[in-house]
C-alpha cells in the first residue's frame, strides 16, 4: 500500500496548519462578508481600499421618493461634457433613505496626477422620472479615505410632470461617439424626436432593409436593438449602443435650465436658471470655481453679481458655433465675464 505524502509527522503538521489558514476564510465566504461599505463604518470614516469612493446624496426636502434609484458618476472636470469625462458610475435600485448611502468603484488608471474630479448625483423614482439633482459637481479627490456629502436640489417643483422636453419611460439614451443622445419612438405616425447638445429633430420613419430607419434632409437614425447609428447631414456617421448615462444637456432640460454653455482651455460650463430674475450658476477652471448669481436680462444676454462682488455677465449670439475639442456643432456662440476673466464657448437654449 503506497503511503500517503502527508502521513509523516511533519506532513501532518503542515496539513493542520493549512487548513487553519484556509478556514477563516472559507467562513467568511460562507457568511457573505464584503468589503465594508458606508453602512459598516461612523459617518466620515471610509474604508482603506483603493479604488472606490463612499458617501451619501441627500437633499433638504422631507419627503420620500417612491422606488428611489440613485445614480452616481466621477467626472473628469477637464474633460467637460465628452464621453470620456465620466471615469466611473454606480446605479442603487430601491436605494434607502434619505440620506442615500452609495460607494462607487473606480478604476485608479484613469486617474491622472494633477487631474481636477467631481462627484454628480441623481435620483429617480421607480418609473424613472427625476426628482432630486447636484446643481453642481462636488469635487473629490479619488483615492482620499474620507467619505463624501453630495447636496441635492428638486429637479422639478411638480414631481409627477417632468420638465424634460423629452417625455418619460419612452425615453432612450444612447452614445454616439462622443455624442449623448435622447431619443422618444412612440410618436405617431412613425416618427422620432431626438435631441442632443440643445438641438433636436423629428424624423420619419423611412424604407430599410432591416431595423428601424428614420431620415429626413440628411438627418438618418438606424436603429437594431441596442446599437444604432447616427448622422447629422454633412458629417460622418456616429456609432451609438444604448445608455444608462443621460446626456448634461437633457438633465438640464428637466431641471428647467433655460440656456447651457461650454467652453474648453479651461474647461467651463455654466447655466441660466428661468423666469425674470434668472440664476447664473457656472464651473469655472476645471472646476476650481463655482460661481452662482442672481442675474437680469440685458441687450446682450444676462447680467448680475456674484457672492464674492465679482461682476457676471453673459453675452449670447445666436450664431452657429463650433466646438473647438470636439468640433459639435451649436446655435449660439457664448462669452462670460467673470470679474475680470473672460471665458468663450458655445451653447444653446432648452427652454425659449
């Protein structure tokens, strides 16, 4: 009979010795443990791994959000409103709160040294109409063991009737290239609404051989399931797949911003609340700067003063514009004035 490898005494011992090691962690499987999350810690502690950012969304209201779902994203600041500024996203169906505890991963090789971060937070009921939103982007440094408070703001003052010019669930997002855009099929006759950078179109169901072709004027969207493609007229087409992520521009919409401007080098956004005395709220600088006035309206566009005593003023032209990075077309051509800084871009308004 061959004898057994471990039978020796020293075998034995090493086998009581891996096994003592190795059943810990088999319990600890067992019994579901995690990596420790907000919940399992004091408020403004975090946990030492790297790689994930925790925190809680919350907002001044005391209400309660039926089927709340919270979506979280890291931006990347200098990379303004492109595909590429979202480096990570986290979505919590039949989140609990508020406040609403979230941790988001993220992957440390996307972070660049130097690099300028925030944090931009959104919650839904369960049919997917928004209820509560950052005004702005909160900045974060990823990797920083220190848990994060984002503050939110109601999105619309009737919860029921959602602000956005696109509708409700029969709403699609998608990303084209660097494009985000919304589109709405349940129109008739055969048509679809789509909107994008403060732009839309209807189209009309066209001939195809297969999927779901809408044209008109050089305009085409081709849809096949959840990838699509679209062309504005005089471009190249754009590859899209389906979206989770909703485009700046349309989240505007639905907290009933008027106007939305860009701007690149350095990166800026900034936007102009409705009504006769309208806010001004604007990232500065990669967002290094937030700036908020109450603003009135002038011959060239919008006027007011910030917190600080800085003179604001925005001058619209409603002209075509270009983006410099992306080459994205707009309507209007953008200046604000800032103190004595002077930042230039393009925008377009989402509610005349």
């Amino acid at each position: 009979m061959p004898r057994l490898p471990f039978a020796s005494p020293i075998g034995m011992a090493l086998l009581a010795a891996a096994t003592a090691l190795a059943l810990p962690a088999c319990q600890s499987r067992d019994r579901g443990v995690s990596a420790p999350g907000p919940d399992d810690m004091p408020y403004g502690e975090a946990p030492a791994t790297k790689g994930s950012i925790v925190g809680t969304a919350t907002y001044r209201e005391r209400i309660r959000v039926p089927g709340a779902r919270l979506h979280v994203q890291l931006i990347d600041n200098q990379l303004a409103d492109t595909q590429a500024a979202v480096i990570a996203e986290t979505r919590i169906d039949n989140a609990s709160g508020p406040p609403y505890r979230f941790t988001l991963p993220f992957d440390p090789a996307k972070v660049r040294d130097g690099g300028r971060y925030g944090l931009h937070a959104s919650l839904y009921d369960g049919d997917g109409r928004l209820w509560f939103v950052t005004n702005t982007r909160t900045p974060v440094t990823p990797g920083q063991e220190i848990a994060v408070q984002l503050a939110m703001v109601r999105a619309a003052a009737d919860a029921s009737a959602s602000a956005a010019p696109v509708g409700d669930r029969a709403v699609v997002h998608w990303q084209c290239g660097d494009l985000r855009v919304a589109s709405r099929f349940d129109l008739p006759p055969a048509a679809v609404q789509l909107w994008w950078s403060g732009r839309n179109a209807t189209l009309p169901q066209a001939m195809a051989a297969s999927g779901a072709r809408y044209a008109e004027a050089g305009n085409e969207f081709w849809t096949k399931g959840d990838i699509a493609r679209f062309t504005l007229a005089g471009n190249e087409p754009r590859e899209c797949t389906r979206s989770d992520v909703a485009s700046p521009w349309y989240e505007a919409a639905q907290r009933g911003v008027a106007f939305r401007a860009v701007g690149n080098e350095p990166g800026w956004w900034l936007e102009v609340g409705s009504g006769a005395t309208p806010t001004i709220r604007a990232e500065l600088d990669y967002g290094e700067r937030s700036v908020e006035a109450r603003s009135r309206a002038t011959d060239e566009g919008f006027a007011g003063e910030a917190a600080d005593g800085s003179a604001v003023a925005l001058s619209i032209r409603r002209e075509p514009c270009s983006d410099g990075m992306s080459g994205e077309a707009f309507e209007a051509a953008a200046e604000l004035r800032v103190g004595d800084r002077t930042y230039r871009g393009c925008g377009a308004y989402l509610q005349e």
